[in-house]
C-alpha cells in the first residue's frame, strides 16, 4: 500500500522557536524533497507574507519529477462569500493546483475562539472547498483539532469532516493538533472516521507528549493513507512528527507499505542534515535512524559484541537509512574499542600497546579530554603510544595579543616561534580573533614546506567548559572540525586557559593532516 508523506517544513517547521528559511533555503529543500519521492510538498501561505508569495512564483520553474507542491490556506472569513475573501484569491494566485484548508472540528474551538455559530462553521467549511474545486484546485482538508474535537463532541466533528468530503475534498487529513492523544486513541478515532467518510484520510501529529511517530503508525494501521509531518520534526511547541521517522519505518521496519522512491530511505541522512544545516540548526545527535549517535557504541561489552554480529546492538544496518556505525572512546571503553579504532594499524595483536592506549584515554579524559568528536586527536595518541609518530615541527613560543578602540574596533594578532628540521621560522598574523590568529600565523610558517596546508581550512570551533563551579578558573575543552578536499576531522585542546587548549587542538589538526598525507603517499 503507498502511503503518501506529505512536507509542511517549509510553512509547520517554519514555525519552530530558532527555525527560519530565506526563499533560497525553500526551494533548496523543495528540490531535495523530491529527489527523495516526497508526495506533497506544503510552500506556506501565500497571503502570509511576500517570501511565501514569491516561492510559489519561483517554484513553477523547479523541474520537480515527482512531488505536488501544495498552498495553504484557511476556510473563509465569516460573514463573506468565498469569491470575495482575500485569502482565497492567495491561493489561487499561487498557482498551486492542490491546496490544503485547514477548518476548525471542534465546536469549542468553533464558539470560543473562532466566535462564530457551529452552523456557520459548517458553511464556511463548505463554501471554501467548494470554490476551490470549482476552481479547478484538488483538495486536502485538514481537520484541525480533529481528536480533541470528536472525543468531546463527535456528531458536530463528524458533521464538519462530511461537509468538507461533500464539498469535493479529495482527503481529510485529522490533526492532533494539542498533540496530547494517545496511539490507542489515535487509531480507534481514525478507524470511526473512515467509517464515517467516503474519501481517504490522512494524520497530521503534533509531539507534545512525545508519541508523534507512534501515533502517525498507528494511523496509519488503522487504515490512514497520508502522513503530513516535517523534516527532524521541526515545529511549533515541541514539534510535528518527525517524517525522517516515520519514512524509515514505514520502509524499512514494517510491512506492506510503499513510500518514497525505491532508493529513498538510503539518503534519509543526507537530507535530515541538509535541512539542519539550511536552518543553521546543530544536528540532534541521538535522533533514531539518522543521528550521529544511532549507531554509536561506546560500552566495551558493546562493541565486542557488536565486532563479532552488528545484529546484536543495532536494530537496523545503519548504510540502509545512509548513515554510518561508529566506535566510541572514553574511559567506560574496553579492548574491544581500542581494536575497533585501530584495526587499520595491524596492532590488535599487541595486548600492551592496547593497554598503554587504554591507560592514555584514562588518563586524558579524566582532565577533561574526550576523543568522540576528535578522532584525529586519538589517531595521534595511537601513534604516539606505538612510537610512531614524528612531529612535524617543534612548537617553541607563542603569543597572542587583542587591542581595541573605539576607531579601529578590536584587533587580534598571533605570533608564533616554531623550529620546522633545522630552521626557526618566527612569524606573526592578524585574524578575526584569537584562534583565526593563530591559525593564520602557523600558515605562513609552514606553508613554503608543507605546500599541501593551502587546501586545509576550519570548519567549526566549540568550546565546553569543564568544570563550572571553578567560575572564571574553570578548565575548558576546545573542539575544533578542520576539512581538506577529501576528509573531515576533528581535534581536541584541554586547559584552563582557552587559548591554550585552542593552540593544542590547532596544531593537532595540522600534525594530522601531515600524517595523513603522507599515509595516502606510502600506500
């Protein structure tokens, strides 16, 4: 059975707390929702605002191959004929050829808050979905409130989804909209719907009680045949139900159902980063199927287990959504970790050396160190305890000086002494802070020797303190990501100072980069 996913991201998702798209960012996202085969992709409400007005222009001269971008829009005002209300001639201007209509289900949210009889409701109801399909425009109505509004009234609910149905929608769509039902609840209503309607119907969850997904599936069982929700389940309050979910276990984990393209699912990942990178949003790193954590085993009886039958701590192969396993480091790790980490090396035979990196991580985490987003950082402990690694350049002197005035603004310059084979290479920089500073600084001393350091840049830079209740003293963790044409990586400082703990992560990522290097040269 196909089961239609239909994308509010760009209009619902929109509406999160820190969530905002530029007109660039929405047709980005269109584009790679329909890559993917979503079914229906919702643009906004045209009447809302001029960005929203200018997609739907824009978007006519996308080449989509598979997905129907959708406008939204609500029933009419009261008191005024459809023909005549504003937000109906949006729409049609739009120049969508499906349009959603959202209208109220609950004849609380009908007398309280609409202020309007639950006979003029119903007429407006009616009248909007009627002008849209004379119009030459498909349907889709979403009832809002829809569980709230039939648990406390279902003959007025039933009423409004029937004149919905009869006006010529072609799928009515029931929303949790408090996000408050329960799955038991979801799939009886869903069930006393259909059986009140002659059209297919859809869900739309909220996640207020964190049961947005299970309550989608259970719609979905009970006969629903469209699951309307966003990317990563950006949303107002908690968030609409996260569709990177729901897809992955309708295609992957139950049975006898269709969505997206045949190859979908595997570039689930990509696009649940895309869309946290377009919001400029940091990904949600234990988010099922496609999180960075996933599929991340730290505890040493894990990842034994997991290095002799992935099946006994993953549910799934991470490749299959198009993410990756991951071996974690810290002090809980075992052997199992350590050989994990460093089977490319040929030492899981050398029990000492497995002890002496173990010992090592120990020692280095308990001062604050963390080796799982700083792989590099640990590949240069490895080599170090083995006794093969060389530095590139000696580290003699640095320093780091920041002025300001109210004329020039605020200056920040870098020096640095290193000894590079027989020579000392002293030279300074200025950069937009400290460590921009330093960086530039270490370039120009190694660069006319290490030419491949021009294609190396950073990427991002994090700072954690450690130990807060040491106030101003306190010690802290610098994480920086560096990326040359090929790889990414990323490295770690730890000092009370944080210019310190910047320089050590800085020249670890440089070291690292060298060692790399030359391994791709020797193989």
């Amino acid at each position: 059975m196909r089961i239609e996913l239909y994308d509010t991201t760009l209009r619902d998702g929109g509406q999160g707390e820190g969530v905002s798209f530029s007109l660039h960012d929405k047709l980005l996202i269109t584009q790679r929702l329909d890559e993917l085969g979503f079914d229906f992709i919702e643009g906004g409400y045209p009447l809302s605002n001029e960005k929203d007005a200018q997609y739907f222009q824009r978007v006519q001269n996308l080449p989509l191959r598979h997905s129907r971008v959708c406008a939204f829009g609500m029933t009419r005002r009261k008191g005024i004929q459809a023909a005549d209300d504003p937000g109906m001639k949006a729409l049609l201007e739009s120049g969508a050829k499906t349009i959603t209509i959202v209208g109220k289900t609950s004849a609380f949210h009908v007398t309280e808050v609409l202020r309007v009889s639950l006979e003029e409701n119903l007429a407006m109801i009616d009248d909007t979905v009627r002008f849209l399909r004379e119009a030459g425009r498909d349907v889709i109505y979403d009832a809002e409130h829809f569980f709230d509004g039939w648990k406390s009234n279902p003959e007025y609910a039933r009423q409004t989804v029937r004149a919905a149905a009869a006006a010529g929608a072609r799928m009515i769509v029931l929303c949790d909209t408090n996000g408050g039902t329960l799955p038991e609840e979801v799939a009886q209503l869903t069930r006393e719907a259909i059986a009140a309607l002659d059209v297919p119907v859809g869900i739309h969850c909220h996640n207020d009680c964190e049961l947005a997904v299970a309550n989608s599936l259970a719609s979905v069982d009970a006969g629903a045949v469209q699951v309307q929700g966003t990317i990563n389940g950006l949303g107002e309050r908690c968030g609409n139900v996260d569709l990177i979910s729901v897809a992955a276990n309708l295609a992957i984990k139950k049975r006898g159902y269709e969505v997206l393209l045949p190859d979908g699912a595997v570039h689930l990942t990509e696009l649940s980063r895309f869309v946290y990178e377009t919001a400029n949003m940091n990904y949600r790193s234990h988010q099922p199927f496609v999180g960075p954590s996933a599929f991340a085993h730290k505890g040493g009886m894990h990842v034994h287990a997991v290095a002799r039958t992935t099946a006994s701590y993953e549910h799934i192969d991470p490749a299959v959504v198009g993410n990756e396993r991951r071996i974690l480091v810290s002090e809980l790790s075992g052997r199992s970790n350590i050989m994990a980490l460093t089977s490319r090396y040929n030492i899981q035979d050398d029990r000492p050396l497995m002890d002496r990196i173990l010992a090592e991580v120990v020692s280095l985490e308990n001062v604050g160190y963390q080796f799982e987003s700083a792989e590099a950082s640990f590949d240069l402990l490895v080599r170090r305890c083995a006794g093969t690694f060389t530095p590139h350049f000696e580290r003699l002197t640095y320093h780091v000086g920041v002025e300001g005035d109210s004329q020039r603004g605020v200056l920040t310059e870098a020096t640095v002494k290193l000894r590079v084979g027989n020579q000392i290479r002293h030279h300074v920089a200025e950069g937009d802070g400290p460590v921009n500073a330093l960086d530039a600084a270490l370039r120009k001393a190694l660069e006319r020797m290490f030419p491949n350091l021009a294609e190396m840049h950073l990427v991002d830079y994090k700072v954690r303190v450690i130990n807060s209740e040491a106030g101003t003293a306190a010690g802290v963790r610098v994480i920086i990501e560096s990326r040359d044409t090929h790889d990414t990586w990323g490295t770690v400082g730890v000092s009370e100072n944080i210019i310190e703990a910047s320089w050590i992560a800085l020249v670890d990522a440089i070291e690292f980069k060298l060692c790399k290097d030359e391994d791709k040269q020797q193989q």
